[in-house]
DNA sequence: AACGTGCTCAACCGCCGAGAT
DNA sequence: AATCTCGGCGGTTGAGCACGT
C-alpha cells in the first residue's frame, strides 16, 4: 500500500516562487513559526503550494542568514573532507557550514566541486538519459583513471552491483587527495584524456585532515534542522579539520603542526589537547589511531568489526549505506574487512603500508582497509600493469566484477 | 543570428524512519 | 501490532542562461 500524497497534486502550483508567495510564507512564518506542520501551513496563510515545498523554500531560501553565492576554499576543504569520510549526506555537511544549506552543497558538489577535484566532466544530459547508472555517474572514469581499458559494458554492469558509483568516488577522491596516484604508480589523474599526473606528482588539493575516529557517535535522528542543530559528537573522537593545515597549501600539510579544532553549528569548538594528543599524525596527512584507541573502538551500533581509523557508520542513522557496501563489499571478498579485523587485530599504521613503502591510511577506514586489502593481497587477477600497481589491478578486480570470480 | 551544448541552481520526487493513532 | 502521517533526506530534473561554432 502506497503512501497517501501529502497534497492534492492537481490544485497544488509547481514551479518558481514568485516574490509574492515568498513574501506571504516569510512574514506568516517569522510571525507564527511553522506551527510543527508544513502540511496545513500553505492553507493557513492561502498558498496554493505543497507543505513540502514550503518547508524546502523556507529552508532553502527564505530563511534568515542563508548564505548565497560563491563557497570560501574552507568550506570547499570541509565539504571535501567530509565528503571522503560520510558520503553524500549533505545534510550533515551542510550542519559544518553555517550559512549553507544541503541543497546548495549538493549542487556546489554536483556542479563544481567533483570536477574540480576529479576532473570528471558530467556527462550531457542526453547521455546520462541513456547509460548505464554506473557509468554515468562517473564510474566509468575509474577505469580509465587506474589505466584499466575496458569497454564491456556488461563488465560494468556488474561492477555496478559490486560498488556503488559514490564509493567509487570517494575512493578515487581519498585517493586523489592523498596523491596515491604516485605512491602506487598509479598513471592518469582523472581526467580522461592525460597520463599527465606522472608517479610522484603533487596533489593538486591541499592534503587535508579527513578525521573520524572509529566510534564517534552521531544522532540516530538527524536534525530538523541541519544548520540550526549540533551534532553532538562523543567526548574528543571529533570529526575534525585542522585549518592550519587546510591553510598550508599542497605539499607542505603533513608538516604543519597547529591546534585541530572543529567548530559545530552550536557555536561549540572542540579542541584537541595540547600536544596534539588526540592523534599522531601520520605522514600522509591522514588519521591514523594507535592501535589501542582503534582497539577500544570497535563498538559498532552493527556489531560488524571494524578497522580503526575513521569513520564506522555507527551512530549516523539509517542513511549509512555507503560505508555498509563498502563494508560488505570488502567482507564478501576476503571475510573479514582486510583480513585483519576478525580476530581483534588492529592494523598499525606500518602494517597498513604496501610492499613499495606507501603507506595506506584512510579518513574512512572502509578506504583503510580497502587499500590494506589491495596491499595485503596484491594482484588477483590478469591485469597488473607493468609497475606492480597491485592497487590498480586490485581496482580493477572490482571495478570490473572480477572479486566473486 | 541561429543553433547546439554545457552549466547552474531552484525545485520536485520518492523513499525512509519516527512518532502518532 | 498495524497503519497512517509527517518531516527529512538524497537523487534527479528542467528552465534559464552562457558560451562556442
């Protein structure tokens, strides 16, 4: 049994706000609230709108200090950082920025963001009409990224059920943003037509600090409000992002050292303690915790085992499914995220490191582990390229359905 | 000038979970 | 316990604009 339509769709307006609908929902709301409902809203004050489209026009638009225009490279830092480490939850980035709203983080992401730091070129309308939901939404252009060629799109097709398109971009991302390219001798930067970003090249983005200690807990409920709401987060396992760093520019990141703090929506800053006790920064500019704090960590909400070193789905609701088909993506292949976690073990960050001296360490510890497993295991398949990149073939194994051979 | 293509962003759609009944 | 209602969210769409040919 469907849900019954919030609103009667045929004598319900669709389309742009004019200034005078805008005008009608500002004052009534800044006067009386909403009321708790958005449903009755439009009727109270004669709108022939959706309470939906209410609710999203208020939100979106007519709110006060509503920020509009162009994103500050911070907010482009923190987007990106969180981006790697949650996923598409715009709503919980958009509670980092005030000022911005999930939609309009959406679309910065969508639009300029991606592209900017993937060099992905959506694809035309026309296309994506027509293509694989994979491909169009980039997965395609990770083949082409780890030097896979493949055209079949049956391939494709079945790497689609492996891992999905977001996942694929936050590891070609973290990857990205790390410059593991060169650390694994990886060729091509993204874009589709260079090889240009040789082994050993310069990120073109600022090493960030992607920080989300295994266990931190967010709220089950996300806000009603993303902007207007804390996310609590639990004692010091802060998501956090060290401007200093975010400051310094390409290649001098991992050198700088400077007070991490994150400041919530709340106003609240949660700093780390001197010395920077929270965390030992490992070279590449990634979170990585000891051993024993990952240890004390794995407390999953899933009971599932985790790997420490970031982000483990636990607390964030219903909406974790990326970093549960990360999960179960690595599970289903080797039974055990990396191999390393059912028997209580928990990586350091020397045994995460890959035979050529890369070290591994990821924001998500689905990346961490993800790439633990791509070194530990090494080539699975026929396509190695001729530098060993065991990273690129263990990609292509996935990308391309070659993990349930 | 006309047309095609790409980009941006406001808005919509449909699903989901929580709470109410 | 089952069903309904609502708010919230992420994905997607489409109108309008800019730009290139």
């Amino acid at each position: 049994m469907g849900r019954a339509p919030c609103c009667d769709k045929a004598s319900v307006k669709k389309g742009p706000w004019s200034p005078e609908e805008d005008a009608k929902l500002k004052a009534y709301i800044e006067e009386h609230g909403t009321g708790g409902n958005w449903i009755a809203l439009p009727q109270k004050i004669g709108l022939k709108r959706c309470g939906k489209s209410c609710r999203l026009r208020w939100l979106n638009y007519l709110r006060p200090n509503i920020k509009h225009g162009d994103f500050t490279e911070e907010e482009e830092h923190i987007i990106c950082s969180l981006y790697i480490s949650i996923g598409s939850r715009w709503s919980i980035i958009a509670a980092q920025l005030p000022g911005r709203t999930d939609n309009d983080i959406k679309n910065y992401w969508n639009t300029k963001l991606k592209k900017k730091l993937l060099g992905k070129r959506a694809p035309s309308r026309r296309v994506r009409a027509n293509q694989d939901p994979y491909l169009a939404a980039g997965g395609g252009n990770m083949c082409s990224t780890i030097g896979v060629v493949n055209n079949n799109s049956a391939a494709a097709a079945t790497s689609t059920q492996a891992l999905s398109a977001s996942a694929l971009e936050r590891i070609q991302l973290h990857m990205r943003l790390q410059g593991m390219y060169g650390a694994f001798g990886c060729s091509g930067d993204g874009n589709d037509n260079s090889n240009a970003a040789a082994v050993g090249a310069v990120p073109q983005w600022p090493k960030l600090e992607a920080l989300l200690p295994a266990n931190r807990l967010l709220p089950r409920s996300m806000p009603t409000d993303a902007m207007a709401t804390t996310v609590s987060v639990q004692q010091h396992h802060q998501h956090l992002v060290d401007h200093q760093s975010l400051a310094a520019g390409a290649g001098d990141a991992a050198a700088v050292e400077g007070k991490q703090h994150l400041s919530f929506a709340d106003g609240e800053t949660y700093m780390a303690p001197p010395g920077g006790a929270f965390f030992e920064r490992p070279k590449l500019g990634f979170y990585s915790p000891s051993a024993e704090e990952a240890a004390a960590s794995v407390e999953m909400n899933s009971g599932a085992p985790i790997v420490g070193g970031g982000y483990g789905g636990a607390g964030f609701g219903p909406h974790h499914h990326h970093d549960d088909e990360l999960y179960d993506f690595l599970y289903s292949k080797y039974g055990s995220v990396g191999g390393l976690a059912h028997d209580g073990h928990v990586p350091t960050l020397l045994e995460l490191q890959c035979p050529d001296g890369a070290a591994v360490v990821g924001a998500d510890e689905k990346f961490l582990a993800w790439t633990a497993s791509a070194c530990d295991y090494g080539a699975t398949g026929s396509h190695q390229t001729q530098q060993g990149n065991s990273i690129g073939s263990s990609l292509h194994d996935y990308v391309l359905g070659g993990y349930d051979q």
